[in-house]
C-alpha cells in the first residue's frame, strides 16, 4: 500500500479526496493535514461548527469512519518520511508554496492551478495524454526534485479535452467554440455563488476560467517530446457562465474538423474511445465517453452520477453546416468528481502503474 | 381609437397583450376572443378555475380593470366588422385555421410561427427591417385579401437580430454561432416545463427552437425588394437550452465579422443603434440595445425588466481570436415582452404609423 | 418465491415499484399491467416517447435490466392465476374499479387513496400498527374475498406517523399541529407542478392532503379490536404547502402531550423505537426513526436518502412552554420511498411474513 | 423637509433605505454613512467592487440618480448638527456602539436588535402600538437623551404582530403556533445563505430568530402605561425555517382564540383593520392587510409586491377544531419592504406626524 497525506484535508475539495480514498486498494491515508485551527484535533471535530455543533460536511457521500477519529495536523517538512504520495486540494497561492517544498521529496497530485502552466509541469488526463508524464522526469532532473508536481486540469477543461481527443485523432480539429453553463458546486463554499444571487438567474462571466480552459485544453492536446509540449495547432474560445444546478458542468461545443465527420461516424469514434477505461485503475470510468441518442439528454441531475461522476457525457451530436466540417453537441463533466479529487485520484493511480509514484 | 380584437385573450399570451394594451394611447380592446368554454362569461370569471375559485392570471402586472368585466366571446368572422385590427395569441394550428379568415377583412398581428416563412410574409421587428413592410401589400394583392398577417418572430430570434443588424451594416457577418439558455415562461404553461424536470437541471433541447432561430435571423436581416426577401449571405448555427430561470432568454454569441471590429467599436455600433426607439412608438424602449460594461452583466433577474422587458441587453463584449474578425458577447432579451405579446403591440404601432392598419 | 404483478407498471409510482421490486429476495415479478397504449410493447419502448426517442423513466436509480424487456399487458382478471401478490400504482379512480376484481382472489397493496378509509380496511405502516393486520379477516369475510385490499398512507401521513407512535405510547398524546413544506415529486407528473408556478415560490395549498392527513393519522394510530379501529382520542391539524424541493416532505411539528417529556426522554424515546427495523424485513430501514442533535438538520437534500429513503429523520426536537407539556420538533420523510412504493413493498413485506400472502 | 442621515449606507439594508427614501415628501437624506474604506467616495463608486467594476447594488428598483454622486462618509458625532434624523442600517454590535452617541442628540430609527428589548424602548409598528411611542419620553427622560432610539421589530415578527392586532382586540387570543418559510434575502449578504446549501433543499433553522418572533410579538401588543410595556397574556412559540425564495417570509399560523370566530368574522376582521393605512403616511399600504378567498394564496412570488411590500396578505382562513376556538391561516409579508427598510421610514413618518420627531 502506497502511503498517502492528504493536505487540505477539511475543506471541501479534500473532502472529496478522503471520499474517494477510502477503502481505496492501493492508496492508505495515513496523514490528514489542515490549518492551525484544526490541528491536533479528531477530524470530526475539525470539521465541526463549534456555535452550533453542526458537522460541515459537504459530500453527498457520508464521512468514511475510517477518517472520523484521525488527527488532523498541520504541515510540517520532516512528516514527509512516512508518505509515499501527497493529494494537494488547498489554494493557488498556499500551493504555490507548499507544493515545491514537498515536491523536493516526494510526488504531488494537485487541484491546485498554481504549476499548471509551467514548461516542465505535466498537466494530464488519464487516457488521453499520458505520454505527457514523461514531463516528470524533466521536471524532476531541471529542478533537483526526488518528487514532483502533477496538477489536474480546471474542472471545466476536463470533460472537453475528453471529448476532443479521440476527435482530434481522428478528423483533426480546426476550431472550438463553447459555452459552458457551470454547476455551482465548481464556485466552492468561500462563499462561492450567493443563493439570492443565482435563484431566478445566470451569472455570465466566472473571473479567469475562460483563459484557463482554452489554455488548457491546447496544453492537454499537445505534443510531447519528453521535455516540452507543443501546444495542439487548433483554436479554442469559450465563454463560461454559472447555472442554478449544483453539480455537473454542461458544455454546448461547436467544432470545426479538418475532415467532414459524419453524426455516425462522430459518435462512433467518442464511444469507441476507451480512454483510461481499460487500464485496471480502480477510479477509471468504464466507459470513458458516454452518448445519448435522445435528444434530451445528457442533464446534469439524471446524468451526472453515472459511472460515480467519472464518465463524460454526450448528447446532441449533430452536422453543423455553418462551420466548414462542423459538427456540434453538448456535453457534461462532474465537476466534483472526474473534475476534481477524484480525477486527481485517477492520475495518481495511473502514475502509480506507470511506476512515476 | 384602433378598435381591436385579442384573439386567445384568456391564455398566457392573450394575458400578455392585456397588460401591452392595457390604456393604450392608440389601441382600444373591444372584443376578448377565445374558445367556446369560456364564451359568455365576463373575463375574470373565463379565466377562473372552478374547482378552486382561483384566478388563473399568470402576468407579473395585475388584471387591468378595465378588462375583468368584458364578456368573451367565440370568434366568427361578421364580428370583424367594428374590429380595426387583431392580436393573434393562439397556437399555431389554430392560427393556420382562423387567420386566414380574419385576413381577407382585417390586419391580423400574430405571435403564432404558423405563417412566419411563407414568402409573401414579412417577419418585422421594427427599427430593424421596416422595410420588409413593403411585402404586406404583396401579401394583399397575391392572395386578395383586404387586410394582412403580420407575425412576430420566435422569443429566441428577437435579441438576436437586434444586436445583428448594427453589427451587419457595419462590419459585415460571416458567422453567428449562439447557445442559448432559455426561461420556463417560453415553454408556456401546458404543460410547459415540470417543476421536478428543472429542478437542479439544465434541459438540453426544445424541439424545433433551433431551426426557427436559424431561418427567422437570415429573413430578418434579409434584403427585401418588394416583393420577396433575399436571405442574409451569413451563416447561422444554434444550440438552444432550457435553464430554471423565469422570464428572460441568455444567448452567448459568437461572431465572425466581414470587417475587423475593436470591441470600443462593437460596443458603440451596438450603443447609436436606435432601431425603433426614435419612431415615437408608444411601446419601444428608449434604449433599442443597452451595452454593460460591468462583466457580470446581464443577468437575466436584474436586467430582463429594464425599459419594461423591451430592451436587448447586451454584456461581455470580447474580441475573439479564434475566429477571423471574431467578436463574442452574450445578450439578454425578455421572451415575454419584447419576444412576444408587447414586441407584437410595437410592431403594430409601427404599421399603423406607416398606414397598414 | 411470490410472484407479483405491478398494476400502472409504466407510471411514476409504477415505475418506483420496479426499482424496490429489482431482485428483491422475496418478490418475483412476474406481470406488468398498463394502460391499452403500452399494451404489447417491451416495457422500455412503452415508456419511451415516440416523437423523440426518450425514454420517459423518473427514478433517481437505473431502470433495472429484468424489466427492459418484459411485455407490458393490460389488466384482464384471468391473468391472476399466476401472480401471488399485487402492487397497485393506479389513480385513484382506476383503482376503486380494478382493485375490487383482483380482491376477489388475490392481495392487493395498493398506494391509492380509494379505499384507506373504508371501516375493514387497514391502513398499516409495519412496526407501527401491524395488529390492524386483523382487518384483514374481517374485510375478507365480510366481502367474501379470497385476496384483500391493503393500502397504504399518503405520503405525508407517513413520517408523522411514525414519530408520534413511540411518543403515545409513552408520553400520550392531545393535540398535533403540523405545517407541511413539501416536495415537488409528491404532486407527480400530471403534469405535476409546473416550474414557473413553484421557481421563487411556495403553494400553499394541496387539495385534499390536510383532511387526508388528518384522517389518517388518527387511524393508523387507533386502537383496533379485530373488526373495526377505533381512532386514537388526539386532535391533529395539519397546513400542506408545496416547496421547491425535489423529495422529502418536511413537517414542523408542535405537540400537546399528556405527560411531560423532556428534550432527552423525547429524543431517546424516538431513537428507541424499533418499529420494524428488526423484523427481518428486506426493506425495512436498519434504524426507523433518526434524530439529530445538529439544529441544522434534517435537510431534504442531505438526509432524505438516508437508509435508503426508509427512515424518518428528526431534528430540533425543543421544550415547547406554549403548549401544556409541549414539544415541538421537525421531520423529514422520504415521500417516493418510504412514504410510496418501496413503503408499500415493505408492507407486502410484513403481510408475507404474517402469512396474510 | 427633515434631514436625514443614513448609517451603514452602503450595505443591503443601507441601500433599501436609500430606496424608500427617494423623493420622499418629507424626508431629505443629507448624509451617507459608511465605514473607513468607502469614506470620501461618491456612492457609485463606494459600492464599485474593484476588481471587476460591478455596481454591488442589490435592490430590485435602480439606484436611484439622486445619491449616485453623495460622498460617502465615516460617522463623526459632530456630523450631527445638521441632521433631523438618523435611520440606522448597522449590524447590531455596530448599532449597540453608536446609536447610543447619535441618540444623546437626534433620533435613531433603527433596524437592528441591539435595543428591541431594554424596558424603555418602543418597539413600534405603525398603526398597531402607536400608544408605545410614549416609551420615548421615558427614554430620553431616563437616559437624559435629546434624541432616542426607535427600533422596528424583525422581519419575521412583522406580519405576525400586523395579523394577530386585530384578532386580539376582537376576539383576544390565547395561543400563537407560527411556522415560518423565510426568504433568502432575510439572511442578507454576508454571506447569507449560499447558493448550494439550498437548491433543492430548506435550512430548518435560523438562529436567534424564533426568540427574537416570539418576545417581540408579546411586546408589541403588550399593553403601554407610558413608563413600561406589559407583555400581552397569550402564549406563542415559533418555528422558523428557510427556504429558496429570494422576498417574502410565508407564515403558516394556527390560533386558539378567547371567543369563538368564524371563518367570514375572521376575515372581515383582518380586512376592516386599517392599521395606518389612512394617517396620511406616505410610506403606508392603502391596505394593511390583503385576504384571499382564493385557497393558492398568498404565494410569495404573486403576491409581495402588493402595496410595494407594505401590505401583509392573508389566505387559506379556516377554523381549527384541534384547538379551542381554533383558526389557522397563512400570511406572507416582504421581508425587505414593511420588514426592514421601508417599514423603518414609514415608523419615522408616524413619529414625525406625532411630533416625536
């Protein structure tokens, strides 16, 4: 068993962590570490609102046992001994820096955005870019590291570079547009979306998620030659909004191809594409893409749990005679799930198979 | 005074045009028409459920008191005789059926799409093309007809077109591609969206919605020669959504201009465009586009009321380097007012001013 | 194993049948009856919509394969031969008809209103007032049936119900005021409640449901003799409001007990009480009443499908010095669960194991 | 015209004030008043958040022109000399701070808790306990003040105490059991209740305020001899819930009245209480209390912007046979109109008219 600590442990991104490591067969969560204010506490009182006794747990799931009577601990450098691997679901600017200080170690799995666009930083989805992970070993040799930082993409890059990659490899991709209409669990609790600011409403703009996203997707569709990666040669823009849905971000994407694609042969090639689905990693999807045929679907509420969050969903395929080659469709991510700890679990199982970790 | 007729007077958007016509400074309301179920009856008690005693008035406004007494009645064509013009409130089938009837006397203005390709048809919305008004005479004189139809567009087409006219006449288009996110008001209420359907959800298609949008901008914004309009030389693709929001459609664009526009310039163009708001019409907007600065803007629950539901609302203007001249905004239009019911009244405000009715 | 037939197999209470019926350990299923329109048709093509494909399917959990492809029949009584036990899923109306003709030879549990209140009939919640079970020789003689009708409460009877029988038993019982906040599914799909009536709202009307709960509640907690219940000597008032909450009805309730209780003898006495959690009845909840210390709690969202929808959830359980020997405290029930169909397998469940089936 | 000063300007209740106070006949804000980091700016720009440039207005109406440009400034207590009258929008640790130094000068109509309870402050609704303004004389008398503090109630006890005034003079009461449904704006902005905590969901508490409901109703109706209220003799105890609704705090009431009224003697009741409806204040309601016949009413969407919120509407009036004397009902009253900021200025606007001011 791979020895884990989780960092961030009482927020709600580590939350989804502890949720998608218990009684995990490869990985033991043998440190959670937090803020001051929790340390040296049980868990279960760490997460507890000390006014009102209530417990704030924000996980569909019920808190795992297994970590309800763990002490919680602050950061410090020489805890690392006993750790094999460190899940990072803290900020940017607390991982900005942290994360080096572990990384000096050991291996970094993190939600964080703060390395993801650096040169040697791999930034990957199982399945579809894992020759990216030989970053790693550059990383490590430029930076004199025994470990490493692999962050997961923005959650509403995930479900999108998914999609497009089987596409890419098979039509080529000239041009992508999309709009997302993004769950409200993606804005957090600090406060994230205010319910009288939602409730009858869209908020059309989410601070730096666009640039993220179209910057992001081209990095995860790049080439890599072991040192670098070049950026995938198509253009991306998007305009994101927030929704009164609370998981599972919804993308409307229009696509110009570099050969016609057929509505048949387009959904053949995403339900063909098995992705990390095949690869005995416990938390992969078994089926990486799933299309719907009814024109109703997907919806985020009946359609964002399937395969526990970790699949992504297609619907409305359809010929776009507007854009030369063009195909459009919508799609839908779990923005919790394959989106965030849980797909950073994912990319820890890969990078463990691959013997990175 | 116009006398007119409000055929459908007891549904949701016979209900509309009350409020629109309700003291109107040039219409006068003198006969209620609806279907023989509520015939006899004084208006407030047709629209009441037996059962229960309510009052099934779906408006924000309350039941203008001038129209609680008014008798309804069935329609039949001698009442037309102290009728000047119609408001056409019913489903489609139903118009297909009776507007013809009422035509061969007397102009009838429809929210109904039954009529709204036909060739000799203009589809106005005026200060955009007052022009095409020119096919009513067309109209009359191929089907002998004394009066005419005149039907609005789809609730999703209207703030469409609108931001498109300026932007065609001044930069030229290439491309428009829209998602749109849709209120429950467009659905209607029969049963229109289910409350446990929206609930936490997105639903991702409304049947036919797209095809409308796609054909109705390109007549719109087409050239008309008298007798026939010449389709706009641009392309048009749409995804259109339903989101749980109550009045107000968002539409995210994304454009390809014939010539380069700086967003201060898209912005400007969009800002003089005066459309109908000059025209002493008594229902159009002082403002026909509002352009915010304000990146969280629009929204639909703050700014689908502004200038009483009649102005496009537009936000989050950005070049876009994905697209040649690319150009990306969303835009936000009232369905129920400017898209239907009181978009209808203007329209005849607009023809009766021009001498049609 | 006891075969079983599902009579409205295709609607939404139907359908919930199905899913706690899934290779249930007792119940085999065996017959799926319908309307004419599903007649002959596999069961996942009678519930899809033909204009576009979808398959029309409302539960939370998958539609379980051993139904897909069943053929849907219509109700025909000789069809009654092979089928041990019946779940009836009708209106209402249909079910005063059908529920009849199969008493005659087989058991019906029924969650229809139609017959709840009739004097030989029992209107049982297992572990709550299985004695009234003896109704059922009498209805039996007295009809000369050789089945039974046994129906089951309305959905927000149920979760009151359960909380005030260990408190009467205990403490006694004079008086019950009760203000309902309930969820959307409960109103079901016909069209339900419409998402532009309840976006931003409350109903505060439900017709019929406060007499129904009224009624109810003194029936099922009456004393029964064999031939006849006598109502429990409370008094209940109830107000039923409709909120924007997809499941779980959340009740406020305030009593009048005959014996003082204080906070902690009433919170134990609910958590003390078994109710049939030990019956070794397959879906009976493993606690049947949850009370929680959090004033936060319960909350639809986060504890309705607790023990999978079975238990009741009590929370705010406080000194009430407004009433003589008051307490006041809410609770939440699963309305499509417990308070539905899988409430009404339960039943069958308890039946079986009485050897009433 | 008065001079007024408005204390904590710049938040929600602030800018509510702000609202109810444009072109007001008799009231003339001369001051805006705010902390340390809006201090010297123009309130546009006070409420401008930075990063971004949005406008943090959150009232339905505009802002309205005339305070755009009014520099915002920090409270000093030489500010003082040109003010009339000061309404206070503070948090209640502010308030319990400052409103003591304004009050030694110049009167306070506040909106916080921090003085409802001390024995010599009135706790005032217009037109249901205007007798209890002679506390003021006591009050300054006492604290050896020339001005005072008037505090309104909360705005969950509003509609209640509006509802019970004249069921206690007509038929007096003996027990109030009041369950509340509260709207998302009660909880204001900071960050009040988030967006994720209640789609789908109710939060079934809400800390301090059913105390808060159930002292101030005994108080307000309580009997005044000038120096002291004596709490009025019946009992009330309250629970008090959120749900997602952005205005409009529903209340689901049973009573147990002194003499027996029938369900048409209640109603008349409500209806013919004028409460300050005909005082000539410009910010009172034409009807202070709204029934409905119709059993769908009050909903909160439909109906809490009748009077421009300063109305309390009644619906669903039925005898209770539960209790002695039994009646229950629903109210709905705008927590932010007659709730909070308005509802403070047309106290002002009684205590002017009666010279207190």
């Amino acid at each position: 068993m791979i020895n884990v600590m989780v960092l961030g442990a009482t927020g709600v991104v580590g939350q989804q962590f502890l949720v998608a490591l218990a009684n995990h067969p490869w990985f033991n969560v043998v440190k959670l570490v937090a803020s001051r204010r929790s340390a040296g506490k049980r868990y279960v009182e760490a997460i507890r609102d000390e006014s009102t006794g209530s417990i704030r747990w924000y996980c569909d799931e019920a808190l795992p046992e297994q970590f309800e009577n763990m002490v919680v601990e602050v950061f410090e450098e020489n805890d690392l001994r006993d750790v094999d691997l460190v899940f990072s679901a803290v900020e940017s600017d607390v991982a900005r820096e942290i994360e080096p200080k572990i990384a000096r170690e050991k291996p970094v799995i993190s939600t964080a955005s703060a390395f993801r666009y650096e040169e040697d930083v791999p930034l990957m989805i199982p399945g579809v870019n894992d020759d990216h992970a030989s970053l790693i070993e550059e990383q490590k040799r430029k930076r004199k590291w025994n470990g490493f930082i692999a962050p997961i993409p923005n959650c509403t890059t995930t479900g999108l570079a998914i999609t497009l990659k089987p596409v890419m490899d098979r039509f080529g991709i000239k041009l992508v547009l999309m709009t997302s209409m993004q769950a409200l669990s993606g804005a957090g609790r600090s406060p994230g979306v205010i319910g009288l600011d939602i409730l009858d409403n869209i908020i059309p703009y989410i601070p730096g998620e666009e640039e993220k996203v179209q910057r992001e997707v081209l990095k995860i569709l790049g080439r890599c030659d072991g040192k670098t990666v070049q950026r995938a040669d198509f253009k991306v823009s998007c305009t994101c909004t927030r929704v009164n849905v609370k998981d599972g971000h919804t993308e409307s994407v229009f696509l110009s191809l570099r050969e016609k694609a057929s509505v048949e042969e387009f959904k053949k090639t995403l339900r063909d594409f098995n992705g990390c689905s095949n690869m005995d990693l416990p938390s992969a999807p078994k089926r990486m893409i799933i299309v719907h045929d009814d024109p109703y679907r997907p919806q985020p509420r009946l359609d964002r749990n399937l395969e526990d969050g970790m699949a992504t969903i297609v619907g409305r395929v359809r010929e776009d005679p507007a854009l030369e080659n063009g195909i459009k469709y919508l799609l839908l991510s779990h923005n919790t799930k394959m989106g965030a700890a849980k797909g950073a679990v994912l990319l820890a199982e890969l990078l463990y198979k691959r013997g990175f970790i």
